[in-house]
C-alpha cells in the first residue's frame, strides 16, 4: 500500500505543467494601393435621370489601382446601386453602371477589359502584370416614368477593392 501512494503521489507531481500562451504578431503591407484619381460628378441631363457621363454633363469618376507584385491581386468594383444620401423619393429608381480600363502603364495590361468578370453591379479584373490601371465608372439613374428629379444634393458610392488571390 506504501507503494501505490508513493506512485500516485509521483504521478500527481509529473502531471503538474507549468504552461504560457507566447503571442506572436506580424504585419503584412498590401503590395496593391488605390487611389480616386476623379471624383465622380452626376451631371441631370433629363428632369429624371442622372449620369456621370461627360455627354451628360457629367464627370467619369476614375480610380487608379498600382500593383508591386504581379498576378497576386484582383481588382473588385462596385458601381452604386443606391444614393448613400438624397432628396426623399417617391418612386422606382433604378440603377446602370459600368467598368473600363481607362489607361496602363504597360501595354500588356491592355488585355484586362476582354478579361473582365461582370455580375450585378460588380466588376472584377485579374491583375496580372505589376504596374499602375486606371479605370472609369459610369453611373447613371433614373427616376419613374417620365417624372422629375426633387431639388437637392444627391450622393452615391462606388466601391474600389484589392483583393489578394
């Protein structure tokens, strides 16, 4: 009997461990930058439509993706799909946009728009080859049937996302 409680007592010390979580941290910088290069401007070229294209009196917002590390990134961009602030309406206002290249800084780059993904509102470009793309967003509204705009500030967000593959 002396045994087993030498044992047991033996058992009970070696089972007790000393332990500490050690926190580890680390800091990654994205090797892909975005920068409005345009604020978009709607221009009401109708009493019930408003568009950021020139012909419209508009201004064409454009956003410039620059990419240190090739083919790690794709470019996501959202095209507004509602006001973030507006005139209280009344009725059915319905939402077009879109996304092109609008300038690279290295030729191969041309081969993004004929590469591009589309669905929704949502446009999204494999960046494939280090350097700098600009792209133009179009947005445009309209507002019920032949029915005229309220006075007032109206304001919309486009959406420009990095994302790491």
């Amino acid at each position: 009997m002396f045994t087993k409680t030498i044992a047991v007592s033996a058992a009970l010390l070696v089972g007790s461990v000393m332990a500490a979580d050690v926190p580890i941290t680390g800091e990654v910088m994205s090797k892909c930058s975005i920068y409005t290069d345009t604020a978009g401007v709607y221009g009401n070229p109708t009493p019930s439509t408003l568009s950021t294209s020139p012909q419209s009196g508009g201004v064409t917002p454009v956003v410039r993706y620059d990419v240190v590390l090739a083919d790690a990134y794709k470019a996501r961009i959202s095209t507004p799909d509602g006001f973030t602030s507006s005139p209280s309406l009344t009725d059915a206002v319905i939402f077009t946009g879109s996304v092109t290249v609008d300038k690279v800084s290295d030729i191969g780059m041309s081969g993004y728009e004929a590469a591009k993904v589309t669905y929704n509102n949502v446009t999204e470009y494999d960046l494939t080859i280090a350097g700098s793309t600009w792209f133009g967003i179009t947005s445009a509204m309209s507002y019920g049937v032949d029915k005229a705009l309220p006075g007032g500030t109206y304001k919309a967000i486009a959406t420009a996302e990095c994302i790491a593959k």
